[in-house]
C-alpha cells in the first residue's frame, strides 16, 4: 500500500504511513505542521480507516500528549567489543539467501513495536548495503543482523538466548568503532542486552502515541 508523505488538508500537513496496513492493520500518522491539530488528526484518522488500518499511532505534535502512549522509538550507542568466546561465523547475504533472510527479519520482528516490515522490493537495499548476515554456529543458525553505516538496522535472534552471540559476532565486523541503533522503549529484552553489551540511552528520537483501535 502507497505512504503519502505529504498529506495536505486545510488544518495543516501530515505525513502517513500506510505499508502496514496489509500486514499489521496499522498505519502512522506524523504531524508536519498544524495550527488545528485536533481536527487534522481526525482527518488523518479517518483517511486511515478507510484504508483499513486497525490500529493507528501518531507522533509530531505536543496535542498528541493527550492520547496513550503506544512506545517511544530511543537511539542507543557503543563501542564494538566483540568476545572472541562469544562469537560465531558470518555469512553475507546473497541474491540466492536474500529472501529468506527477509522472511526470517520479517518472523521475528513482527511482534516488535514500530518495526518495519521488509518488502521484495527492499531486497535491492539490503544487498547493495553488504551488511547483511546469516550468524550460524556449527551448521545452526542463531540469528540475523544488519549493519550499514555504523547503525544496526536489524539484529534478530532464531535461537532462544543467542542474541548476545549475534551481537558478539556482528561486533566482530567492526572491533573498536562506535555503533549506534534504534530501539522501542517497550522492547524491554531488547534494551537489557544492548545495556549489558555497554550502550547507552542517548536520546529520544519520537513518542508514538495510539490514536485509534478498532474495538474488537
């Protein structure tokens, strides 16, 4: 489903975010600018709706205070200091392993707030990157992760409690350098790890707010 990044009404500018719908029945709302907030939410919200979003969150506005707070989205950075006893064999992704290292991001983030879903039409991206890995330890894969630009876009455990071995491994790609993430203040697991791995909270990049939920 097409996004609209700009979405123009007579009470301000939004943008929407509508690629999950088809696969979560959410869709995002960002406030661009608005003296009417309130009535531009409404319209943004039921724009949504009609194209079947179940769930909607919303971030841009100090309006939104008003509604639940869904999950803040926090920037976290480290340094790379990979275990040696911790860490296992990379393999790159390839044309051939492209789709199904996105169908495996795609499993084990679905239940993450504010992840994006990977379509076909990403997998350009990921290869052209040179960062995506397969993490596996004798034959057994343990994970996934992706590397660009000294962010970690994506890092996935497969086996329960092999999350620390991932990171161990991906660290190994950059000993020494700085990497910076991204992670929802409700992925509390998460959050724990990459505490114990020495990263640290370093800002607050957006709050989401729910804004709509389709009574069951």
């Amino acid at each position: 489903m097409k996004d609209f990044p700009v979405f123009t009404t007579e009470y301000g500018v939004a943008s929407l975010v509508l690629k999950e719908i088809p696969y979560r029945e959410e869709a995002y709302i960002i406030i661009r600018s608005s003296e009417q907030p309130e009535e531009l939410l409404a319209e943004c919200v039921s724009f949504c709706r009609i194209c079947g979003a179940e769930r909607i969150f919303a971030t841009g506005h100090e309006y939104l205070e008003e509604y639940p707070l869904h999950t803040a989205v926090l920037e976290m950075r480290g340094e790379c200091l990979p275990d040696e006893e911790k860490t296992a064999c990379l393999f790159p992704v390839t044309e051939q392993t492209v789709t199904r290292w996105r169908a495996i991001c795609n499993e084990r983030m679905r239940g993450v707030d504010n992840s994006a879903t990977l379509e076909a039409k990403d997998e350009k991206d990921i290869l052209a990157s040179g960062g995506a890995y397969f993490v596996h330890e004798k034959e057994e894969l343990l994970g996934i992760g992706w590397i660009d630009q000294g962010e970690l876009l994506v890092v996935a455990a497969v086996k329960p409690g092999a999350g620390e071995r991932v990171m161990h491994t991906l660290f190994s790609m950059m000993p020494g350098e700085e990497l910076r993430l991204q992670v929802a203040s409700t992925n509390t697991k998460a959050i724990r790890l990459y505490e114990r791995l020495g990263f640290i909270k370093t800002r607050e990049i957006s709050c989401w707010y729910q804004v709509f939920r389709k009574e069951e």
